[in-house]
C-alpha cells in the first residue's frame, strides 16, 4: 500500500466551472458559498485560492469547524503541515465528534512521525464510528508501521467482506506475506492482478510469494511483469539476481519451498 497522504474529498470542477459560479450565484458572500467553492478549488489544486476563500468564511462565523477542517487540509496542500494541524486541532475542539477531522489529523500526525498520536487519533475514531472502515484501514497502516503486526491483523479482519477494497486486500496479503501465510497471501495477491492487471505491487508481491513457495518459474515470471509495469522500482536487479539463483538451485537439484 502506498505510504499514508492527507487527502482532500470533494467533486473536481473546471476553472469555467468556477467562474459560472460566480457568475449564477447572486449571493456568493454567503459563508456556506464560500466554503463549497473553496472545496472546489482545493479538489482542483488550487490551495491558496482555497485557503483565501475559507479565511474569509471564518472571519464571518470564527467558530466554523468544517471552515477550520477544510482550510487545515488546504494548508496540507501547500506543505504548512504546523499551520494544518493548528486547524485540524481547532475545528476538533469545536466538535469533539468530528470524526472525519480526527481521521484526517491521525493521517497527519502520523506522516510527522508522531504514531502514539496518531493512534490515538484512530482509535477515537472508531469508537465514535465503528464503521468508519477508512479510520479502521489507517488504523491498520500505522500499526504495521509501528511493528504491531498481529494487531493491524485485527484491524484489517474488522472490516466487512464487502468493504475490503484493494487497498484493504494488499495490506492484508502483505502481513499474511511477512507471517509466513504463502498460500492464503498469493490468493490475494492474485485476486489483486486479475482485478487490476497493472497492479505492479501485487505483482511483485505474488512472485515473492510463488518464489518462496518454490514455483520458482513463476515468481521470476510475476516479478519480471512487474517490472514492465513500472521500472522505477529497479527491481532488474532483483530478478537478476533470482534468476541466477534459480539456475543454481536447478543445477544442484535443489526443489521445494524456500521459507
């Protein structure tokens, strides 16, 4: 799973879509007009453009909580991670339930490395949300970054069948991977590339699993697709380097699974 990143959720629309707006709305000095917009401009990008309209909502209702929410996720944007967490911490007192805010301030805290914060953060979450499964999947990632593998195991396992996306299936199938779990982590991991055939990750993640397994062919096979996928990851070298081993286990008559 790629590493954890603030995110910002609203509709993307057109530069010309803004300016009809403006254009429509006859009374776009409203604070809620303004917050919409300034979501738009964030989902567009457009951070400081976002962060002016969304100044001005909190100059007419100083004690806005989503105004104070959207402008920390803005702020995120253009790197003022101090100044993010300011409002993310503002818009939570104002509403201490506010649990989209408090899984956006988790995700935040933990890219700056405070994970006991972040944890805590996560954990608030579900109890005020247990079906909250983005607080519950962040939940997990920062358990496995902290080593508590067992336990992001359990958070994972906590999100219905019928929510478990792709990205839920890939850290999941990479614990069962560092666990041991061959079997059960290359069903997934196959799942993930019938689903999605440029899934790289999965990719390299099932030829791990099929070379440990000692389908040896195979995993070189898997990890060579993944690196036509994407060759940034220099894996050439590591499949260099398995398929000069596999050509030794085959001279020594060496089979079976490597663990």
């Amino acid at each position: 799973m790629k590493p954890i990143h603030l995110a910002i959720i609203a509709a993307a629309v057109s530069l010309t879509g803004f300016f009809l707006i403006g254009l429509v709305s006859p009374d776009d000095r409203r604070p809620e007009v303004k917050l919409e917009l300034g979501r738009r401009f964030a989902a567009a990008g457009q951070f400081d453009r976002a962060i002016e309209l969304f100044d001005d909502v909190l100059m007419e209702v100083p004690r806005h909580a989503v105004a104070f929410h959207q402008r920390g996720l803005a702020l995120d944007g253009v790197d003022e991670a101090e100044a993010a967490l300011s409002d993310l911490d503002a818009a939570i007192s104002l509403d201490p339930a506010y649990t989209d805010a408090i899984n956006d301030r988790g995700i935040l805290l933990a890219r700056l490395g405070r994970d006991d914060d972040a944890l805590a953060d996560f954990r608030r979450v579900i109890g005020l949300d247990p079906n909250h499964d983005a607080a519950r999947l962040n939940y997990a990632v920062a358990l496995q970054r902290s080593g508590r593998i067992d336990e992001a195991l359990t958070a994972l396992e906590a999100i219905p069948d019928g929510n478990d996306d792709a990205t839920v299936a890939y850290l999941k199938a990479c614990i069962w991977l560092s666990q041991g779990r061959l079997v059960a982590a290359e069903q997934l991991f196959d799942r993930l590339v019938t689903q999605d055939a440029d899934n790289t990750k999965a990719w390299l993640h099932r030829g791990l699993c099929r070379w440990r397994l000692g389908r040896h062919d195979q995993g070189v096979a898997d990890l060579e697709q993944a690196v036509r996928l994407d060759d940034e990851l220099m894996l050439a070298e590591l499949v260099a380097e398995l398929k000069t081993a596999l050509a030794e286990r085959v001279a020594a008559g060496a089979t079976g699974p490597d663990r």
